[in-house]
C-alpha cells in the first residue's frame, strides 16, 4: 500500500487577523492529513502573530517570520522552505 504523498500548504499573511483564525482552523479540519503549513508573517503589525502562536502545538505548522518583504518574495521562500511533493 502507498503512502498518502505530503502536500506542502503555503500561508503568507500580512495583517491577517481578520480572517486568519478561521483559515488556520480550515486548514486543521481537512480530512487529508498528510500536509505541512508553511506560514509566513510578512511583518504584521496587527494581532496575527499572536493569532498564529496558539496552533503551533500542531508540529506540521512551520512558521516563520519577517520583515515586509511583499507576497511573492514571501511565497518564494515558503516554496523553498516546503518539503512537500505537492504545493
């Protein structure tokens, strides 16, 4: 039998805190569960980091962050950073 593959999911958030819980939550209740979330703070200055602190207990949530640096930069470090055959 073949192992499910990991799916790397790429979250970059920039003052996010409006709708950042929710979609962490989403992210938790996918029933496929073979995935990494590489989340990048993009230099917040709202409540997001604090946001994010409480789901990293979950060790498939690798968060980093930074200064501004804009979205694409920001997703080209996630892709480098991910570990997952799927994006």
């Amino acid at each position: 039998m073949q192992s499910k593959p990991l799916i790397s999911i790429l979250l970059c958030v920039y003052n996010g805190e409006k709708y950042l819980n929710e979609c962490i939550q989403s992210i938790l209740e996918q029933t496929y569960k073979n995935w990494e979330l590489i989340l990048i703070n993009d230099g917040s200055n709202d409540k997001s980091h604090y946001i994010i602190q409480k789901f990293l207990k979950d060790s498939r949530i690798r968060y980093f962050k930074q200064i501004n640096i804009g979205l694409t930069k920001s997703l080209n470090k996630a892709i480098k950073l991910s570990n997952g055959k799927f994006i």
